[in-house]
C-alpha cells in the first residue's frame, strides 16, 4: 500500500503547560496555541509535534523522539549548551554527545520528562 502522506507527528505530555511552552521556545522552536490545551511545535517548517496539557508521570517519562540534525552535532551541541536550560528550567538534563558505531547523538530532558535524542547516523 502507498500512502500519501504529508508528515507524521507525536503527542507529549507537559508537567507545567506554560513551563514546556517556555522551554520550547527558548530552545528555539515556535509554538502555535490551537487551544487552551494544546500547542503545535514547530521544529522547522515541515516537521512539527503536538504539547498537551496533560501529564502521566509514567507516560512523559518514557515518551522520547529522536531529531536527526545536519553533519554538524558538536556545534548544534554548543549551541544548546549555552541555552543553560538545566538552570532555567527544574528536572532539564542535557548529556554529553555519545559517539557509537551507528552514529553519535546527545541526550536533553524536557520539564516533563521526555527524553530528545539528538544525532546524525553514519
């Protein structure tokens, strides 16, 4: 079956709504309100997910994407490195990069829990 599709999108949870909406934003991405409960992240022009405002300690804590960025890693790491979004934002975590066989990649918590992998594959 071929399907026409045009993107794909993941739902997360939010511990503070107006907390993950800050975060977010200060990592760089643009949010769009489409109601009192749910925001439309957009990453870049083409892919985007869904912030609710919903938490399930459980649910947040196990939900993770992976973002694949261009070549360069090290200087995307830099980059939100100096955002200091451990010190601006309780319970954030952001890792050192990995670097594996299959690629390499870095590790960064938001306020609720979900886990980002950032990386590029070889």
């Amino acid at each position: 079956m071929i399907h026409p599709a045009k993107s794909i999108r993941t739902f997360i949870g939010s511990k503070s709504y107006n907390e993950s909406i800050r975060f977010y934003q200060v990592l760089g991405f643009e949010v769009k309100s489409l109601d009192t409960k749910m925001s439309l992240v957009n990453v870049t022009d083409s892919l985007a997910f869904y912030l609710q405002d919903a938490y399930e300690k459980s649910w947040c804590e196990n939900s993770m994407i992976f973002l694949e960025v261009e070549d360069d890693l090290e200087s995307y790491w830099e980059a939100i490195k100096v955002l200091g979004l451990p010190d601006k934002f309780p319970g954030t975590k952001l890792s050192s990069i990995k670097y594996k066989d299959w690629g390499n990649e870095f590790f960064l918590h938001d306020p609720a829990g979900v886990l980002w992998h950032f990386g590029v594959f070889n």
